[in-house]
C-alpha cells in the first residue's frame, strides 16, 4: 500500500496527465497480448467490479488495495498488464482501476503518504533466482527530469544511503487524485524500467506498504502498446511527453541488493547471510573499550567461541575479520579504528586457529556497511541500530547452516505483553492491545496477527493494526518525542516520518534456542515488510494490514513471541500446517 488517495492536493512542477504513447504505433519487437474482451468495442467497461479499458491486455497478476479512509474505506484494483525484456532492461506496466462502487483510491497509493517520492512510482523487484531485489533504473538529471532520447548509459551501484533516488526512477508519475468519472474517463497507466532479471519471473512489491505480487511472468521482445483514447499515463513534461519506447532509455544509474536473513542471539552476536557470503558479527562495545583497539578481558571467552564455531563452519574457506562502526564522527578516523580493530581481532583469533585449515584476511569498512539503518528518516540517531553497526564480522563463503549461539553478553530489554484485546477478531491467529511509550496521551492501539505460515522458502506474517477504540483517530500514533525512540512500531528509517508505523521492528523470539529472528533485508535501505502507511500516523477502527517476510527456519517449540520494537510483545502458536503453507509471497 502507499499513499492514501487524500483530499488534500499535492503540488508539483513539471507534472500533467495525459494520453501518450508517441504516434500509438507498436514499437520495434511489438507483438503484445490481447484481452478476452479484444472483440468488443473500445470502451471502459466493468470488470469484476472496476472500471478498466477493454483495449488492454490481460493482466499478469493484480491485488485489490483497500485502506481505511475518515469516511470507512476505499479501494482501488492494480494491475500488471506487461512486463516485458529487451535482454538488457525490463519495463513494467501496471494498471490503476477505479471501483464501480464505493470511494476510490488515487495511484499515488503506490508510495507512502510518508514518502510522497515526487508523485513517482516506487515498485522493486524481487529476482529469486539470484537472491536479489532489484530497484528502478535511476537517473542523475535531478528530481523528475531525465532524457528519453539518450540510450541507457548505465552503472551498476550500491545501495543509495538516503530517500532521495526514489524521485529519480527511470518512470512515468502518478496521479494524486481519482478520476471524476471512472465510468468514461481512460484508465491510468503507469510504466519503470528495470535492469533485466536472471530468471524468467520475479516478485513485484508494488510502493512501500503493497504485500508482494508471487511469480510474475517475464516476457522476451513483447512491447506492449495501448489505444491512446482510453488510457492515460502522466509524464513528466521534462521529457518532452514521450513514451520512450526504448526500454531503459535515460538511465544512469543500476541497483541490485542481496537479500540478507538476518538471525540474533539474546546474547548479542547475529549472523547475516545471503547467497554468497555468511558473515558472523560480534558487538565491538563488548571486545573493546570505546574508542579503542585494546581487546578487553572479556573479549578473550567470546573469540575462544568464535574460534570453535569457525572451525566448524568455515573449515577449509577463507575467513575476512572485518571491523565496522557507526556513522558517529569523522569517516577518516571511522575508517582507521575500523582497521585497527579488524587487526586486533585477526592477531588474536590467529593463535586460536592454528593448525586449521582456514586463511584469515582482515579489512576495515568503518561506517560504510551497516548492518541496520543506523537513523531515522529525519536523521535522528537510532541508537540502539549504531550499536549493533559497531562491530567486528568473520565473513566467509555462505554455507548452508551457521550457529548463532555465540554469546557476547548482552541481554534483551523485557516489554511489557499486550493487553487483551476487548473486541476479537475473529480471524486472528492471537492478537493484543499495544499502549505507547512516548509523552503524551497514547492511544490504544489492537493488533491482530491473521497470517503466520510458511511459502516457498520463507515465512510470512501478516498482521492487522486499528485503534482498540473502533473510531477514526487522526494521529494516533504520534508521539511528542520521536527522536526518543518512543515510536509504537519503533523509530521508521524508511518512511518520510520517524513515527509511521512499519514491519521493520516485528522481530521473532525463539526462546528455546534464544534466537531472534529479523524480517529479510537488501542491505540497510529495504526490508522486506511494510515500510511505511498509507495513511501516516491516523488510524481507524477499519484494520491497516502491516507484513513481514522472514527467511526460513525450524522454531524450537510450539510458540514463538513477536517482539514489536521495545513496546510490546505477543505470543504466536507456530501451527503444524504452516510447514506446507502455498501461501504467496
């Protein structure tokens, strides 16, 4: 889910809404798909309970979004209706349709109402095959303003470290309010290119808030054209009201993150893997004095750990110690007491490890590589995320099974479990009521978990969030000291505010084995959960569903405890069936 479709109008240079498609012709490679009503007539018909034109192809999957608005709820259906590769870029089209009945929903609920992204589409893909999430093509032309004209010249970069490429994506825009006659006016379409996937299907997480679309096909030299008359797509006018029929066309600048699983030990060690590399983290604060390369007495019992893990999981690899710190202070000096770090460790866990059959490198990273977001989207510190940045890593190839079970000493804060909640809902697997812990008067807020199961290879979670009270409550989830880390849902790094609510902060305690389990991540700039809300800090006694995808693994007994950030805890059941869920993703 993104935006929610407000009243309110959001004002943007260089942005209008029209039909365009260059002279409609079908572009070089065309050869698109038709829809089952191809016979008809053009014209805007009713499908399944939204208008849609009839003119365009059937789509390749879809989801109906329905948000709680002040006045109940509204909804709107989004359609992928081609996504299509030229062997080098993919472009996606998608289809944005009003409801027959009932309020509708603009398309710029495709982004945050948090992150309003200059009213441009924020859509990933998620490449299975390769482990992947794979963002839009970007450009470097400024917010919006990209050339058509000019061939893709593109390179491939790492993950951006601030909001700001979300306005750069090589797209069309979106719209900010629904159309005033549904019934007769085009539907909206909206288009980004992509760099190609490997495989010949990906998952689409469609805005910040949307659960994923499972499996969708990728077509090869299938250029989709559209009847002008009874679409529309809005177009930047910086590029000169042209639908670039050349995919990638403008773009600059390529992003493809691994997908990381991230597994924590009550103890304060975490591991973090992805196809190609496993890396074993160990809390800095704890092997050195602050500011400091001198390994403290109790580092000595955690490497003698370290060591014993090493030689089991990495035997015959080569082993980097890496050292990384926050993004507190100067780089430079970040940089050298990353190095000295790595170093000191490496000399120590040398002696421990002779005779083995593993090679031991060292490099320092300082505050470059962050494991988590170490602010909040207003560049508040997250302290308790710095703290865990301030590490040192044993990184070698990825291997199938790593024990986490290294324990550094830390210990967990206790939260308080969730009230009971006074009206049930009925589909919920447990549910609870949260109260915030920031100044202020905070409001009751249910949340009912509706989903916990497994698919393909993963586990989802799904969880519905309304005020206990059942009435609309504009900022309910405010608190008046956000940089506090008093949040309901925890301090959001991802969304344009700190206070609105995410999945990022829904952690899995196994209390058996005392490990935590973090929903998926592609470095420190995505998870893969619902990173903002639509309707910002407001709810409504109409649920808001937040999700989390985690990646695989065995729970130790029969129940595991949701953790939402530091403000309450619920327990879960783990049911037999979720074994063999075909749940999609």
């Amino acid at each position: 889910m993104g935006a929610l479709a407000a009243t309110a109008v959001l004002a943007l240079s260089g942005c209008t809404s029209g039909s365009d498609g260059g002279d409609g012709g079908e572009p070089d490679g065309g050869g698109a798909a038709t829809s089952e009503q191809a016979d008809a007539p053009p014209a805007i018909v009713e499908e399944d309970g939204f208008h849609r034109s009839n003119t365009l192809p059937d789509p390749l999957a879809e989801q109906v979004v329905t948000l709680p608005t002040e006045n109940g709820t509204g909804s709107a259906k989004l359609q992928i209706v081609s996504l299509d590769s030229d062997g080098e870029s993919v472009r996606l089209i998608g289809a944005w349709l009003q409801p027959v009945d009932g309020e509708g929903l603009a398309s710029d609920t495709l982004t945050s109402s948090a992150e309003s992204v200059g009213l441009r589409p924020w859509v990933r893909l998620i490449d299975r095959e390769t482990g992947t999430l794979i963002e839009p093509l970007q450009h470097d032309g400024g917010s919006g303003n990209f050339d058509p004209g000019t061939p893709a010249n593109v390179t491939d970069a790492g993950p951006a470290t601030d909001t700001v490429h979300k306005t750069q994506c090589v797209c069309s825009g979106v719209a900010n309010s629904t159309p005033s006659d549904p019934s007769s006016d085009p539907t909206e379409l909206f288009y980004l290119d992509f760099p190609a996937p490997t495989g010949g299907e990906v998952d689409v997480l469609a805005g910040e808030s949307l659960q994923p679309l499972a499996d969708v096909p990728v077509s090869q030299g299938q250029a989709m054209t559209y009847d002008e008359e009874l679409t529309n797509v809005t177009i930047s006018s910086s590029i000169a009201q042209e639908f670039p029929w050349d995919y990638g066309a403008g773009a600059t600048v390529a992003r493809t993150v691994p997908l990381t699983s991230k597994e924590e030990t009550v103890g304060g060690s975490f591991v973090e893997k992805d196809q190609e590399i496993t890396r074993v983290n160990l809390p800095a604060d704890v092997l050195f004095d602050f500011d400091s390369d001198e390994l403290t007495d109790e580092a000595q019992d955690i490497l003698d750990d370290s060591a014993e893990q090493l030689q089991e999981d990495a035997a015959g690899k080569t082993v980097t110690v890496e050292g990384h710190t926050d993004d507190e202070g100067e780089d430079a000096y970040n940089q050298d007491l990353s190095e000295r770090r790595a170093a000191a460790v490496e000399e120590e866990m040398a002696g421990r490890l002779e005779g083995s059959d593993i090679t031991l490198e060292t490099e320092g990273f300082g505050e470059t590589r962050p494991a988590f977001p170490n602010r909040d989207s207003q560049n508040q510190a997250i302290e308790a995320n710095q703290e865990k940045n301030r590490r040192v890593s044993f990184s070698f190839e990825s291997v199938d099974d790593v024990d986490a079970a290294v324990d550094a000493g830390r210990e967990l804060p206790d939260i308080p479990d969730m009230e009971d909640a006074a009206t049930p809902n009925p589909d919920a697997i447990a549910e609870g009521v949260m109260t915030g812990t920031g100044d202020g008067d905070d409001s009751e807020i249910q949340v009912s978990v509706t989903a916990f199961e497994r698919f393909d290879d993963g586990i989802r979670l799904e969880a519905q969030v309304s005020t206990a009270s059942g009435s609309y409550e504009a900022d309910a989830l405010s608190v008046l000291r956000p940089a506090a880390g008093e949040q309901y849902f925890g301090p959001n790094p991802y969304a344009g505010a700190s206070e609105y609510p995410s999945a990022a902060g829904f952690s899995l305690l196994d209390e058996d084995a005392q490990t935590l389990l973090s929903p998926t991540t592609a470095a420190s700039t995505d998870c893969l959960c619902a990173q903002g809300s639509p309707i910002g800090t407001d709810l409504s006694g109409e649920p808001l569903t937040l999700w989390a995808h985690y990646p695989d693994t065995e729970f130790s007994g029969d129940e595991v405890v949701l953790r939402i950030s530091d403000t309450a805890q619920l327990r879960l059941p783990v049911p037999d069936d979720a074994q063999q869920s075909d749940a999609q993703g």
